[in-house]
C-alpha cells in the first residue's frame, strides 16, 4: 500500500486517506479479508489512538476518515496499520493459496525495488 501524505502542519486534523494494493490487484475477496481490516481498525482505535470516522473497504483499495488522539501520532498509527495489515493479507493469501496473486505482488515489488527512481 502506498504511503499516504500527511502534512506535518496538519497531522492532528481529520484525512481522507486512500489505501491501494499493488496493481490494484483485488485482494480484498472474502469476509476474512473484510475482518483482518475492521478487527485492525479496531485494534488501532483501542490501542493506537486511531478516531475512525468511516471507512469503505474495496476489493483493492480502502477509503477512510482518521484522525489521532492528542499525543498520538497519525503517522505512526498509519505506519504500523500498514506494516500489520500487509504481513496478515500475505498470511491469508498464501493460506488460501493464491498463488498467482502472491506472483504479481513479488514481482511488482522486485519492479520497483529495482527501477532507478
């Protein structure tokens, strides 16, 4: 998932952040993918300070409405969304044996692990 922006000026207010796949490949299929987002979401909120004020869950991206608690960071609390959300998709796809969709993400990755930009 791209890093969203978020102005340091305004990191304390309300953003609209978009979060893709790679390719926008459509992982997001089934309910335990459903449930990996809203159970992080939740966890987010309760541990991380994350206020959710909506979201929308795609097959291949996610649209939501975030703010942090005072003395939480947006930043931080994105990063780590990303980082757990990211390891627990691959779990499940390689659990539900998605071999071919796992090919494109690695080798989307080595692209751009390997571009010179």
């Amino acid at each position: 998932m791209p890093t969203p922006r978020i102005n340091k000026e305004n990191k304390n207010k309300i953003h609209f952040l978009n979060f893709t796949t790679i390719e926008w490949i459509d992982i997001f299929t089934k309910p335990e993918y459903f449930d990996l987002i809203i159970n992080t979401f939740k966890y987010c909120q309760k541990n991380q300070g994350l206020l959710l004020y909506g979201f929308v869950i795609m097959t291949n991206h996610i649209h939501c409405v975030v703010s942090a608690k005072e003395n939480y960071s947006l930043e931080d609390i994105v990063a780590s969304f990303k980082k757990f959300t990211t390891f627990q998709t691959k779990r499940l796809l390689e659990k539900d044996n998605r071999k071919y969709i796992l090919s494109l993400i690695k080798s989307s990755y080595s692209k751009k692990k390997n571009s010179s930009f």
